[in-house]
C-alpha cells in the first residue's frame, strides 16, 4: 500500500480522545422526554394561534386571526419569535444568489434571481415592522431597532431606491417598480421608514452604475437587516427572563407563563426517568460500581540541621501540605523509615557523545558534555541530561575535553632551537586494526598515512607550560609521521628561539589541570579544526599505548655558566677561557643547569675562537721559532665532569682527550687554524652524569658546589702556549740580534697565542622512555616523568600508577561512542546509605529508539565500578524511564580523592551504554528523599488530585535534626472518586468492549480508561510505523499523545518512554497473543508559511508582525493553546485556508509571494515539500503525523503593492471558501450552470416569513430552529 496516496482509509480517522468517550445519550439532559424551554412554549402558541378558527355568535367563521391579539402584543413572545427566527437560512440563500449574479453575464435586469432577491428583501422589511410594531415604545429592543433603522438601514433603502429610479430611466423591470412602490408605500404610511432625500436626489444625478456596482449596493442592504437581527437576538437572549419580571403583564399572559413554567416541574419528573432506568441497570443489575479514589503521592527530601550528623524519620510519620484554593491542611505520611544523614550533591557532570556523518567508516565521534555546580543546582529543577549538543552549559575549562598531557624534566628548555621528538609506540594488535582500516577504504597504506599525518598536523593543538603561563605552539611547528614498521606515530614539535623558554608552571598559573610539577606538553584538538578533529579521535580512539619516547635537541644553546681560575667570565664578551697564561692543566668550566640535569645521549661544544693565527701550517708555523716543535692536534684538553663533587672520570689517564683546535685544508693541501672548534665525540657514558627532576644550581663554581660543570682542562703540549717560556725566549732572541753579524738576518720569535674565545653555545640532545605496560620501577617514580589524560571533567594519571599496571593505556582518553553518562558528585557523605530522587520530565528526546542498557558505578582511586545488586536497595525508576527514588547502600571502597572528577567529592554515575535519545530529561536529583502518601479522609474523598511543588513544607509533629522539608515536584498517582459521568463511560465502554481489545475502537478506549494522563489515542491496524511497508497484517501501530502542557507555547506533546512501555505492556493482557504491537509518539511536521504582505495604514509593521507570528501559529496548532481542539492526525491543510485567514485579518491589506513549506524529519533524512497553489492542499506524510505550526514564518512586509508581486488583495469580509469566494479570473456561466449553483430548498423562507407575516400558509416542514 502507499503511504502516499491519498485519500487513505490510514489517514480517514484521527483517533479517539477524551471527550469523544461519552455517549451523548448517557450525559445527564442530553436526550430528553420534554426538551422544550419556554421560548419554545411561546413560539409553539403563536403559531399554533393560526390554526384556530374563531366564530361568532352567528357561528360564522371570521378570517381575522383573533386568537393572535392575545399573544402578539407581550414582550417574552415576542422575544421569543425572535429567537427562534432561522435567519441563518435565509443569509446563505442571498449570499449564493449573489453569486450567481456576479457570474452571470446578462446582468441584473434580465435576471429572475433578482426578483427572488427583492421578494426576500421586501419580506424581512415587514418581519422588522412587525416587532417595532408589537413591541412596547420603552422597550430596550425596540429602541435599539428604531435606532439602527433610521441611522442604518434606512441609508441602505434610499440608495436601492435611487439605484432601481435610476435603472427605471433606461429600462424597464415590473419587480423594480413594485418594490419601489413598497418602499413609497412604507415610508408615506409610517415614520419608521424614510428615504434619505440628500442620498436620494444627488444620486439620482450622478453616473449611472454598472451592474458590479449595483450588486455591492444591493448586498450591503442585506448585510445591513442580517446584522441587525443578530443584534436583535442577541438582546433577546439576554435579558428574555427578565421581561418576566415586568410590572406590566396583562393578566393572562402572566397565568400563561406561570402556567408554562410550572410544567417544567412535570418535564423535569419525565426526564429523570432514562438516568433512573440506566442506574438501576448499571449498578443493581449488573453490579457495577464507582471507582474508589486513589491517593496521590509526593517525593519530598529532608535538610539536616547545622548541629546535626544523623536524624531518623519512621514510617508513618505525617507532613502537612497547604490546599493552594482555601489553605485547609492536607496530611501525607511517609512509606518507609529513613534516616537522614549530610549528604547531598554538590555537583552533576555529564557526557553524551553523539556521531558525525552518515558511513560508518566515516563517522565521526563527538562529544557534549556539562557541568552543574552548587550555585547551578540550588536552582533546580531543570534539564541537566541528556545534554544537548552545542546548547551545553558547560562552566569554561582551561583545556579541551579530551587531552594528553606529558611532563617531563626533560623538558626543561630554557633557550635555543629546540625540537621536542614525541614517539608514541602502540601494542602490535591495535596498530594493526588501525591500518586494517584502510582496507574499508579502498586505499593504500601509503596514502592512508599520508593522510593521517595530515590530519594530525591541521587538527592538533600543541601547548607548551612557560614562566608566563601556557603557550599555544604555532600550527606550523608540528610534523609528524607514522612508522608501520615501529606500530608507531612520531611527533615533531620545533622552537625556535622566538618561543618562551619551556618551565614548570608557576604556582599562580595552575587552575583545574594537574600539575606534573616539570615542564608540560598538551596534545589536544584545536577548536577552528573541530570536524576533522572528532574524525581524527574516532580513528585512533582505541590504540593501546606500549611506551612513549621522548627526546629533545637542542641547538645553540647559550645559557651557561663559564668560569676559570681566575673565576666567573663575562661571556658576553671575548674572554680567556684558560686565563691569560694558559698552562699545562689549566681548566675552564662549563655549566649548565638545564643540560647537565638531563640523560644526555649527545653532547656537543661549538666554540669559535678570536685571534688565531691565520699562518699556513696554523700553530706549526707560528712556533716555528719555539724549541719544541708543537702540531696543530697537539693543543689537547682532557673532559671530565663534577658529580656528587668529584670530576668523572677521577684519574687523568682514564679521562677523555681532544684536540682543542681544529684545521682546514686548502686547495693546494696546506693547512688553516678554523676559527671554530665543534667537539663532538664526548663520551657521554664516561661523565657520569646523573640525571635530576630540576635543573642544577651551577650559579658559580666552588669546592662546595655538587654537580653541573663540564671542565676543559688544557693537558698538552707540554709547554702549552709557550707562556712560561717566552721570556727566556724572548731574552735569548734579543741576545743573539745583539751579536749578530752584519748581513745575518735577525731572529723573531711570535708572542704566544693566548686562546681567546668569541662564543661558545652546546648542542645536546636527551631521551627518555615511559614504559606503560609494566609497573614503574622505584627509580622511573623518583623521576617525574608523568603520562595524563585529560578529559571533560577532570584527569588521570596513567604513569607512573602502580593502581593502574594491568589496565592498557590508550593515546587519549577512550571514546564509547555508545555510552553516555550522568555524574553525581556527592560531598558530606557521612554514611554508606544514600537515598536519591532522580525527577524526570514528563517529555523524552526520542522515546521510539531502543532503549540503553543502565549500570550504576561508583569512583574508587580514578576507576569506575559497578554498583551491584546488594548496593541497589530500592529502585524505582525503571532504568531511569520515570521519576523515582533510588537508595544506595555504597561500598565502604568509596573514595573522594580522585582526580577524574573534582577532587574532595565521592562520585556515583548511571552509565547508559547505546542510544540516549529514548532516555527522558532529567530535570532534578535530589538526596535524603522519601516516598510519602496522602492520608484520606473516612469517606475517602478529596478535592484537588495534584499538588504543585512547594505545597508539602513542614512536618506535623517535628523531628529533633530535621530543618527543612522540600516537595521539589507535583504529587501524582492520584485519581478522584469516580464521578456519575466518568462511571456511565467506563460501565458503557465495558459492556462493548468485554475488556477485550479486538477493534480499533476497542483498543483506543481500553487505552484512554487505564491512562487518563493520554489525551488521544490513534489505532491504526495491519501496519508498522517502524518499517516503509505500511501494509504489515498482524501488526498494530498505536499512536500515543499526552495532555499537553498549554502554559508552554514551545512543547509539543510526546509520551515519555515509561508511558509508551506501560501502555503496550498493559494492552498485551487483552489482546491476542499474536499480534504484534508498536507503540509510538506522533510525528511533527512544521509547517511554514513564506509569504509579502501589507497592512494597512496605521498599523505599526514590526507590532504586527509579530502578531501575524501569532497568530498563524494558533490558526495552524489551535489544540496546542485550546484543550478543547482536537489534534488532527493525519490530516490535511486547504491552503486556500491559510490564504484567506491571513487576508481575513482585520490589519492585512493584501498578500503576495505566497507559498508553504512542510518540513517532515531531520538532516540528515529531512523531507520538504512546497506548496505554492491556492487551491493545493497540504497533507500528513504518515497516518501518525500531525501538521503543526512552525516556530517562525518567514513573512516580510511592503509599503507598495508591487504588480509583479502579483498580491492578492483582503477585504473579503465574511466570505467562505467554497461559498462565496472565488478567485478569478472571472468565467461567464451559462443560465443553467448558475442554477446549479443554488440549493432551491434554501429559497423557501422560513416559518415566520410566511406565516407570521404574509398569512400565506404553513410549511411544518421548515419549522427547524
């Protein structure tokens, strides 16, 4: 079967609600034995009058109506044929005339439907004579119609008359003449009546009118004596009991009404009698009788006293509740003991992950989550789960959800170009599951990495810990790449010396993060990439970390402490390192304390020298002169470095030597001194260097001093740099010149070099490993190196954790994309027992999901587990589907010093794994709650079966400890006694239905009986809303919908998961055990109207605007503000409808640019159709789909009519589609096509035209009132 075709049997019917049960039959005075009131007695005599012959004395019959003089000149009969005059008849007769004139094309002169037209007219001119007539000259009705006649209606009469003299001119028409001949005769014979002779006489002058025109004049006359009876009636309706009271009755009229009101008595005696015989049925014969009342019941919860640690309130013990109508005391009592310890929440933390992306391989995992704290919660109630994505209340975190953070001393990096090389090494098993997911794709391995690393390095957010506080690392900065052959993913994050030196947080910087206590790096999303990021998570969300190496290099490092003998040195400057007599086992010291504090697995000094001598051969040839001839390798310094105040090595000879100099070779093989000097090839492991968490103090060098300098200690050649010996030299120089012979070439001797150094930086790198998949060693603890994941509510410490050893540690926290949770942070818990009122809002997100499976968990040092059974001793809130109580008794392993949620509190959680969209909204929790039940009287009756919150505020006899009671929610559960109507219902329904539900009719009214909080039930039979096949014989889809809440303008009706589940529960007792049932909410489809519009003059546009707003929502969802409306399931929309109530408002001059949108769904399976044709129709997708207003409608105004607009414009007045309202273009008809358009039982006046007036003759048959 399609859905779609329509008309449909699926969508013929709405369903059933309440006010559609009772028979009217069984509604006290609906069928009556005698139904007449006394206008109808009046009425009745009046004509019945007419029908009496009077003779006299010489028994001839005269044919004047004597009998009507008894009756016709009282005010209450009159009132009362005014009542009962059927004018409704007779309007809708002239309006389809009308019609037809205008569509006519041989005017109105030619046509009989305007002699009918007069006839009437001159009818109901009469009729209004008539009551002036018989009316008293003080009379409240009279005066209000002398009133209108001559300020109205004789208006109208003087320009029909011009118009008919005016016709007379040109043509002549015998109903024209006569009933201006009528009107002549009325206005000379009476003063009621009178042709304005300004309207008559200057319009008789004027153009003559087209037939259009005429017309206009015409129905405005009519309008005028239709509006004018309305008013009538209305005046009679309201004061007709009190013409009862007049002074001036004639005698018999007042014997006749008392007469007629004292019948009455034996009407009310006859009408009795079908509620008597019904009665005596219902409960003598078959035994039935009224539902008891059921009292309601509240959840209220206890504040201890300051003083207090622990109150006991017993079973029974009675609270007091005020009646909010006359402030009488209603008494509850509580179920069960309870003992009222300081607990209570604190804070609530909540995280429900939703998915990106329609393919599975392509989905994307993200995450909304929130935080209520103290001062949020002291306004409850109000929805705190499940939290809405991107609406969440979350307070602002100082980190993004889901982080890794490492610290590390390693990370000690004050200046430099500095690399920080992160490797994350992942188990063999979750590596590979990674990459098999290429597989899925279709891709290669090669360009799956490829994008991966792309990924990584577009969506990560790097932030470094400085003395300044936390430094976003630009995005540029970061490589990375993924090793298959290692199973894993390598890091690369460079600074250069533009970025802040890397240090351990100060203590003013740290908020809500842990706190590593070194140097931090954080690896989290970056929010302008949030897309790619959650796809990015989702990818390697699961891989299961082995280790994680870390390594740093650094270039150019300049922040040491340099020194010699002689003491500090200014290295800013050119300095001497080995003083300026350099000699054998002279040192210079280097220090750092960054560097020196690290495991070193390279170190290197860049030196560059001042004044070396630029000789070929270098220092071969500039102590050419000197006794010992020196090479350029042989200016050595030994290495060593001070540890726990002693040089490693210790002995010389076990020390490291290198050349202090290095050379370069020309071209021609010739060698340079190189003004720098790169050592290199330090024997790292020789130093013994020990590494520390912080860097050293290496402010200066002294005996005292225990570690951080590295000592260059000049060890060859043996005469140095020829210091000491240069004077003797020098003395021997100057001799030998003194004696040298004439043409000897005198001897020169360089002045030894004093090694003077420009700069000097180190570059070093250093590692270090975590291993995660083996408990730290004692020394891996000392060491502070730390592994953390961040997440939305606090963090973890996963190395080092001794706790944690066996648990495998993912790269970032781990995503369930199938599990949500709500987080209760409980602090002053001062006992293992907990009692909770979990409160839950009457309408669910998706109650047709399935629903998620529900665990309680409790937080024992950062790990989540699971509440049992025996912890579990009360609850009622069926998985979290109702508003209930939940009483805890808590394991004595609970702990409040963890850091996955914040700190100093002890933590529950109701964990759902799978879809949370069927799970109703939480609105409150609350603690130290208990069930308590209102207390009936002895005749088990009460008068208000709910109570608002607030109204349970005191006990009645207090408790010694207890401060403070709180009824947080309305009572429920309670149902008054059984009225006489809902008993007839119930009895008439069960004497149908057998309490076996085999029809739709059965099934609605079982449903609506056992449920009164159902507003209206839909049985729609052989289909299934859960699948696109509606025809599915042995099925039964039951289409659910709740009172509506109608303070609230925003909240459609949507039974709560727990009602669906209680009603197809229930309906399975007494139906067949094979059919299959579905019980579902409605489906909404908005409905929204775009449309140009302009308003009339002085009305202000952006007032009516959003009045139109309005206005359109209660025209397109009246039952959402009028209990009273019916729901229309299924149903449809004439456009035409919308068109014409919008034109029909009285600040709407015309409209334009219209169509209508019917939106059915959501993205990504939205459905939309359009409608833009005035006589199209909107119709409901599904037989359980109900058209509602949209929120907005997109209508603009103009000031200007705009022809290309093509605006249609009001002033339709009372005209009815299908009745009187056509739009054009106009169609000319023949003459027999416009009398089809005429019901010609509608022509025949009514009784009292004929009758009461003319004295034609009776037609019984148009006697309807």
């Amino acid at each position: 079967m399609d859905i779609h075709q329509k008309p449909n049997v699926l969508f013929a019917r709405a369903g059933t609600c309440h006010t559609e049960r009772l028979l009217p039959e069984l509604v006290n005075n609906d069928l009556l034995i005698s139904d007449r009131q006394l206008s109808d007695h009046l009425r009745f005599l009046y004509l019945y009058s007419d029908l009496l012959a009077y003779y006299d004395t010489n028994n001839v019959r005269i044919d004047q109506n004597i009998w009507r003089k008894f009756l016709e000149q009282d005010d209450t009969v009159i009132r009362s044929l005014i009542l009962h005059t059927n004018i409704e008849r007779v309007k809708k007769s002239i309006h389809k005339q009308f019609l037809t004139l205008r569509r006519k094309s041989t005017g109105i002169i030619e046509s009989e439907y305007t002699t009918d037209l007069l006839v009437i007219g001159r009818e109901l001119i009469i009729l209004l004579e008539y009551w002036h007539k018989n009316l008293p000259n003080e009379d409240i009705i009279r005066v209000k119609l002398d009133t209108i006649i001559h300020e109205e209606i004789n208006i109208h009469l003087s320009r029909v008359y011009k118009l008919f003299q005016q016709h007379h001119k040109h043509h002549y028409n015998e109903a024209f003449v006569d009933f201006c001949a009528f009107l002549d005769q009325k206005c000379n014979g009476t003063s009621l009546w009178e042709l304005k002779s300004d309207i008559v006489q200057n319009e008789m002058n004027g153009p003559d009118l087209n037939d259009e025109q005429a017309i206009d004049i015409l129905n405005d006359f009519f309008d005028a004596i239709f509006n004018t009876i309305y008013n009538l009636k209305t005046l009679s309706a309201n004061d007709y009991f009190d013409t009862l009271q007049s002074q001036n009755k004639s005698p018999h009229m007042a014997l006749l009404i008392a007469f007629l009101q004292l019948l009455q008595y034996a009407d009310a005696h006859l009408n009795h009698i079908p509620q008597k015989a019904l009665d005596h049925y219902y409960r003598h014969i078959l035994k039935f009788n009224n539902n008891p009342s059921i009292p309601d019941e509240a959840y209220v919860h206890f504040g201890l006293s300051p003083n207090h640690s622990f109150a006991f309130v017993h079973s029974g013990a009675r609270l007091v509740a005020k009646n909010p109508f006359n402030g009488e005391d209603i008494l509850f009592q509580t179920k069960r003991d309870i003992t009222i310890n300081k607990a209570k929440i604190s804070q609530i933390n909540s995280l429900v992950p939703h998915k990106r992306g329609k393919k599975e391989e392509s989905t994307a995992i993200e995450l909304s989550t929130a935080t209520y704290d103290k001062s949020m919660l002291q306004e409850l109630p109000f929805p705190v789960f499940p939290v809405p994505l991107k609406a969440s209340p979350s307070l602002e975190k100082s980190y993004e959800q889901l982080s890794v953070m490492i610290g590390s001393p390693l990370f000690h990096l004050a200046e430099g170009v500095r690399t920080i090389h992160i490797k994350f090494k992942f188990t063999p098993e979750s590596f590979q599951e990674l990459l098999n997911r290429t597989k899925k794709k279709d891709v290669s391995s090669i360009e799956f990495s490829r994008k991966l690393m792309g990924m990584i390095n577009a969506t990560a957010r790097i932030r470094i810990t400085t003395k300044e506080g936390w430094f976003d690392v630009p995005e540029e900065a970061l490589s990375s790449q993924l090793l298959s052959k290692e199973n894993s993913l390598c890091m690369t994050i460079a600074l250069n010396a533009e970025i802040p030196a890397m240090t351990k947080l100060p203590s003013e910087q740290q908020s809500a993060m842990p706190d590593p206590e070194t140097p931090t790096v954080v690896i989290g999303l970056r929010n302008s990439a949030s897309s790619y990021g959650l796809y990015l998570l989702t990818i390697i969300n699961g891989l299961i970390l082995e280790k994680i190496d870390l390594k740093v290099s650094v270039k150019h490092y300049r922040g040491l402490v340099l020194q010699n003998q002689l003491g500090i040195i200014d290295n800013s400057q050119i300095f001497e390192p080995f003083g300026p007599l350099a000699k054998p086992h002279s040192s210079f010291y280097i220090g750092s304390g960054e560097v020196f504090s690290k495991n070193l697995t390279s170190l290197q000094v860049d030196i560059k020298w001042d004044g070396l001598p630029m000789l070929e051969g270098g220092f071969k040839s500039y102590y050419d002169a000197y006794p010992n001839r020196v090479n350029n390798d042989d200016f050595k310094v030994n290495i060593s470095y001070l540890n726990h105040q002693h040089w490693n090595p210790f002995y010389a000879e076990n020390r490291q030597y290198i050349s202090l100099f290095q050379v370069v070779k020309s071209s021609k093989g010739s060698e340079k001194l190189d003004y720098t000097t790169t050592i290199n090839n330090i024997n790292i492991n020789g130093l013994g260097i020990t590494k520390t968490n912080d860097p050293l103090d290496v402010s200066i060098y002294s005996p005292n001093t225990i570690a951080g300098f590295l000592k260059l200690q000049l060890s060859g050649p043996e005469q140095a740099f020829g210091h000491a010996i240069y004077p003797t030299l020098m003395s021997d120089m100057l001799v030998k010149n003194a004696q040298k012979k004439q043409g000897e070439t005198a001897v020169t001797i360089n002045e030894p070099y004093t090694p003077r150094i420009q700069s000097i930086t180190i570059d070093y790198e250093a590692e270090e490993s975590i291993n995660l998949t083996s408990p730290p060693g004692e020394e891996e603890e000392k060491y502070l190196n730390k592994f953390f994941h961040l997440n939305a509510f606090g963090y973890t410490k996963e190395f080092p954790n001794n706790l944690k050893a066996a648990t495998p540690v993912t790269l970032f926290p781990l995503m369930d994309d199938k599990a949500s949770f709500i987080a209760f942070g409980i602090e002053d818990l001062n006992s293992n027992n907990l009692s909770m009122h979990i409160a839950i809002g009457e309408n669910s997100l998706n109650p047709d999901d399935n629903r998620p499976q529900v665990t309680w968990q409790y937080l024992s040092n950062n790990v989540w587990l699971p509440l049992h059974q025996e912890n579990i001793v009360v609850d009622r809130t069926k998985g979290f589907y109702k508003s209930g109580i939940i009483v805890f008794n808590l394991p004595n392993n609970i702990t409040n010093n963890n850091t996955y949620m914040t700190p100093g509190l002890f933590w529950i959680r109701v964990k759902f794994t799978g879809a949370v969209n069927s799970l109703p909204t939480i609105v409150g929790v609350y603690t130290q709650a208990v069930t308590v039940l209102r207390v009936m009287d002895k005749n088990g009756v009460f008068s208000i079966p709910t109570l608002p919150p607030g109204t349970i505020q005191k006990l009645q006899n207090p408790i010694d400890g207890i401060e403070l009671v709180v009824q947080p929610s309305k009572t429920f559960n309670g149902r008054q006694f059984e009225n006489h109507q809902a008993f007839y219902r119930r009895v008439s329904e069960r004497l149908r239905h057998k309490n076996r539900a085999i029809s739709s009719w059965d099934y609605e009214r079982i449903i609506l009986e056992k449920f009164p909080e159902i507003f209206q039930v839909k049985c729609i039979n052989h289909t299934l809303k859960s699948t696109h096949n509606m025809l599915n014989p042995g099925h039964i889809t039951l289409v659910i919908i709740p009172k509506a809440d109608h303070n609230s303008i925003d909240t459609l009706p949507i039974a709560s998961t727990a009602l669906l589940t209680n009603v197809k529960e229930y309906i399975q007792h007494v139906s067949s055990s094979f059919i299959k049932f579905e019980v579902v909410n409605p489906i909404y489809e908005d409905v929204k109207v775009n449309a140009t519009i302009k308003f009339k003059p002085g009305f202000e546009k952006g007032l009516f605007l959003n009045t139109l707003q309005q206005d359109l929502c209660n025209f397109l969802s009246p039952w959402l503000f009028n209990a009273s409306k019916d729901i229309p399931l299924g149903g449809n929309i004439a456009v035409s409808n919308i068109i014409d109530f919008i034109n029909n408002r009285n600040y709407i001059e015309g409209i334009g640019n219209f169509s209508i949108l019917k939106y059915v769904g959501k993205a990504p399976d939205l459905k939309l159709d359009k409608v833009t044709d005035y006589n199209g129709h909107l119709f409901a997708n599904y037989p359980w789909s109900i058209m509602v207003s949209a929120k907005h409608h997109k209508i603009s105004a103009v000031d200007n009519f705009d022809v290309t607009a093509k605006l249609r414009h009001g002033s339709i007045g009372d005209m009815a589609i299908g009745e009187d309202f056509i739009v054009g273009p106009w169609t000319v008809l023949s003459d027999k096509d416009s009398e089809t358009c005429i019901n010609e039982d509608i022509l025949v006046p009514s009784l009292e035209e004929y009758c009461l007036i003319t004295k034609k003759y009776i037609k019984t048959n148009h006697g309807n009132r």
